[in-house]
C-alpha cells in the first residue's frame, strides 16, 4: 500500500492540516478532501504536491469517490456549523463510504473524555459515532485528543492585552494538545496502521495550569499576562457551559507519562515551547 494515497478529511481545517503536513513530512502520499478545492488553503496544498478533490462530509458519495484505492483514511466529525445530531449524520455517512469504499483503516479523531458519559452535547455526540465505528466491522483506531493548545487564539487580542481568559482556578491542571503532536501521532497511526488496528488512545501533551499558562505566555509576549477567572454563569452557550463545567470537574483523564513513555518517537510539545513558537514569531 505504499503507493496509495491517505486520505485526510477536512484537509484545510486545524486538525486536518497537521494531519496533512505530518504525512507529507514522512513522505506519505496525500489525498485532501476539501469543500471548496479554490480556496486559498486548498491551493496551498494542491502546490505541495497534494491531490486535491472535493467533497462533503455529510455526502456520501463524495466521500466514497475519495476514499476509492486509499490505505487509510483520517476522518473527524463536527457539530459547530449544523449542532450534534448533523455530526453523527457525518460520521454514519463517513462509515458507509468507508464500507462501500472498502477502506483498509479509519482513523477517526473524537474527543479525550467521550467515554465518561460527561453530558457535554459535542463529546456525547462524537461518543455515539465512536461505537458505531467499532460496532461497523470496519478497521479502525479512535484518538482522543484534548483541548488544543492553539484553542487560546481565540482570545488572542486579550492575551496581548494582558489577559488570559480562563472559567478554571488558577491552580486546576488542563490537559492540553498541540496540533503538531495530534497531526504526528495520527500520521503515525495511518502509516503503521498494523500496530494500532483496534485501539482508541487519548492524546495530550501538558497540562499546565492557568497559572502557569498565564507565566508562559508572558515570557513569549513580553508583557506580564494574567489569568482572569471569569464564572461559569457567563457563558451562554450550552454546549461550552457544558464543557467547562466537565473541565472544573473529573477533566480529561489522559495518564501523559505513560503516553509520552510508550510513543518517544513523537516530540511531544509543552505549552511553554508552543507559547515561544506562537507569540514570540509575531503570528
């Protein structure tokens, strides 16, 4: 299978792109499946030599003529444009491609805590495609990833400012993920596929505190940036109230060092050295 492509669903978004740029550094040949092959992130990839195709992942049969003589497929679902009953239409439409496709391996990318019963709208719902991924017959690995590191960007005018936006006490450890390791450890599974067939692996790669999120992040911007706690009631959204109230709670319960012991060969990446790469480059 070496000469078939791997397929990366949603190739221009945060997941798939580090997905992406792993494979194409192991020099693994790569099939995006993006919505709209124009777009600026699209042509991006199609320049590094990636082939590009179009595609939905609520459609089947988009999906199923991108998955036609892959070796593995990397696939993740989401609830953020059309809410969670639209995410298991994507991840049951994603297995009847695979299925119809007769896809060697799927890596589906969850979320770290989906089996913890959390009563989170967006982990419940990737739960259920979860099981429905290990009830299909199909070969598959699950990952679990944790909060991303990068999801501070979006309060990156705040940080700047000085301030470090944060529902948690200053004190309470949040177990956090690079995209770089996320997208490494999943080329890692596509390409050695045998060796992980079967397994779900929840993935983080620190978990500093806000506290020490805040003292980081004011070594890379340099200026003195401070956690401000604000309440739980402040967030109107149910889905995230949801989140955090699960993340002030039991958390995610990733064990990091025995992760990091079993798989060295990833570089896995502390949120202080994520913090220099990201504010002190200026991006």
């Amino acid at each position: 299978m070496a000469d078939r492509p791997i397929l990366v669903l949603a190739a221009t978004g945060g997941q798939g792109r580090a997905v992406t740029a792993a494979l194409l550094d192991r020099g693994a040949e790569v099939r995006a499946l993006v919505r709209d092959p124009g777009s600026p992130g699209a042509q991006a990839l199609s320049r590094r030599g990636v082939e590009v195709v179009s595609g939905l992942l609520e459609d089947v049969d988009s999906l199923t003529g991108a998955m036609r003589g892959v070796a593995g497929v990397f696939a993740l679902t989401t609830p953020f444009e059309s809410g969670v009953e639209a995410e298991v239409a994507q991840g049951r439409a994603i297995l009847a491609a695979v299925r119809e496709a007769d896809v060697p391996h799927l890596v589906f990318s969850s979320v770290a805590g989906a089996a913890q019963r959390t009563g989170v709208p967006h982990f419940e719902s990737k739960a259920i495609v979860e099981s429905e991924v290990r009830a299909s017959g199909v070969p598959y690995t699950i990952l679990g990833p944790t909060y991303f590191f990068d999801n501070a960007l979006g309060d990156q005018e705040r940080i700047l400012a000085g301030s470090l936006d944060l529902p948690l006490p200053s004190d309470r450890p949040l177990q956090q993920l690079a995209r770089s390791d996320h997208g490494a450890f999943a080329a890692q599974v596509l390409v050695h596929a045998g060796k992980y067939a079967g397994r779900r692996i929840e993935l983080a790669s620190d978990a500093p505190t806000p506290a020490e999120m805040s003292r980081s992040l004011s070594a890379a911007v340099g200026l003195e940036v401070r956690h401000n706690r604000y309440p739980l009631e402040s967030i109107r959204n149910p889905d995230m109230h949801a989140m955090w109230e699960f993340l002030n709670g039991p958390g995610y319960q990733v064990d990091i060092t025995a992760l990091h012991a079993a798989h060295p060969e990833i570089e896995w990446t502390s949120f202080a050295t994520w913090a220099q790469r990201v504010f002190a480059s200026g991006s």
